[in-house]
C-alpha cells in the first residue's frame, strides 16, 4: 500500500505537470505575441517542455502509477485550457488560432501519451501474459479432457514459463470440470483484496472492487 505523499510530493506529483505545461503556452505566446517576427527559438521551447511532460506521464504508466498519470493529465488539460483561451484572447489575427490549438492539442497529446506508455505497464504485462496462460490451459484441455490440477503441470510442454506476477500470491489459480478461473491481486488495502479474474465463462480481465476472492480461498488480507 502506497504511503500518503507529503503536501511537496503531492505539489509536485499533482501540479508539476499542468504549471509545466503552463510555461509551454507561454512560450508559444511569447514567440507568437510580436507580429513583427515569430521567434521559433521560443516556440521550439515550448515544444520541447510539452514533450517532457509526455515523456513524464509514459514513465509514471511503465511505473505502475497510471493513476496518478491520470491525475496529472487532469490537472494538466486544465492548465492547456485555460491558457489555450488566454492565448486565444491575447493574440491577434490568425495567430488566434494557436489558442484553440493549444487548448484542444494539448490535452489530446497528454491522453495520448497514457496510451503510449499503457502496454509497457506491469498490470498490462500481466494481463498479457494471463491470456497466454488461459490459451494453454485451453490446450492442455483439448489434449487431455481435463484442465489441470495445478499451472506447474503446464510447463514445460505448453508454456516455457508461467512468468509469476509479482504481486502477493502470484497467479491464483482454479478449476472444475467446467472451466476455470485464473487471477492475480491486483491491489490490497485493510478491507481486503481487489482481484483481476480472467475465467472460460469471462474470458476477459474484470477487477471487481467487491473485496471478494471467490473462487480463490485465500488468507485474511495482511494489512493492518
């Protein structure tokens, strides 16, 4: 369980990236506001700040922070929208434009970056490697009429390595005769477990925060 940030780390965590962004606008509008001459010097700063708080929020997604990404992106689209209106207000002629273009582009290219950094994250490894499991527990079915008592049993004739996820447990596994159900703790906190369960009757990831671990049978939560 993640401790409480102190009130710097949640500046920092929260807002770093929307007064980041902030200071990316302005520089477009301080290389766009003389109409005389348009300093790409600027321009290419404020480029350059934006794409770092992309290569920020991708880093945070690899991490297994998507949810404070998330946030960020939030308080950062924010910070685009506004200063896409102040700009659109303080620039003239069709230097206007701009405005619209930061206040709408921003934010599309914050969002985009949580997409970019999303398969490259622990939980979506996870997920990926869970399928390949469930498609070998289908295998060893079709070959055997039976699924297996354990996953050891699929190594090493339908999978190479079972690749444990490391969370608490690692795989949990289960079956009957009709199907079974794989899953893994995907978060803990002292009411009990969250669990992503992939079974032959949902044969995709769901994560219920009902706090059940049905059909697992698994210890007290350890949390105080």
């Amino acid at each position: 369980m993640f401790a409480l940030p102190s009130q710097i780390e949640f500046f920092f965590f929260g807002f770093g990236p929307a007064i980041v962004t902030s200071i990316a606008a302005f520089f477009f509008y301080a290389g766009l506001r003389d109409l005389q001459k348009t300093s790409w010097v600027k321009i290419a700063i404020g480029i350059g700040l934006l794409l770092l708080v992309c290569g920020w929020l991708i880093a945070l997604v690899v991490s297994d922070l998507g949810v404070v990404a998330f946030v960020e992106v939030l308080f950062a689209s924010g910070a685009a929208v506004l200063a896409g209106i102040l700009l659109a207000w303080s620039l003239t002629r069709w230097r206007k434009i701009i405005g619209l273009l930061i206040g709408v582009g921003f934010p599309v290219v914050l969002f985009i970056s949580l997409e970019v950094g999303f398969p490259y994250s622990p939980d979506s490894i996870i997920r990926k490697n869970g399928k390949a499991i469930a498609q070998a527990l289908n295998e060893y079915h079709t070959d055997q009429g039976n699924y297996p008592e354990t996953l050891n049993e699929l190594v090493p004739a339908y999978l190479t390595d079972l690749r444990e996820p490391k969370t608490i447990w690692g795989w949990l596994y289960t079956a009957n005769e009709d199907g079974f159900t794989l899953g893994y703790v995907f978060y803990i906190d002292k009411f009990g477990y969250t669990i992503c369960k992939y079974s032959t009757t949902a044969p995709e990831w769901d994560c219920p925060l009902d706090y059940s671990t049905a059909p697992f049978h698994l210890a007290p939560t350890p949390m105080p």
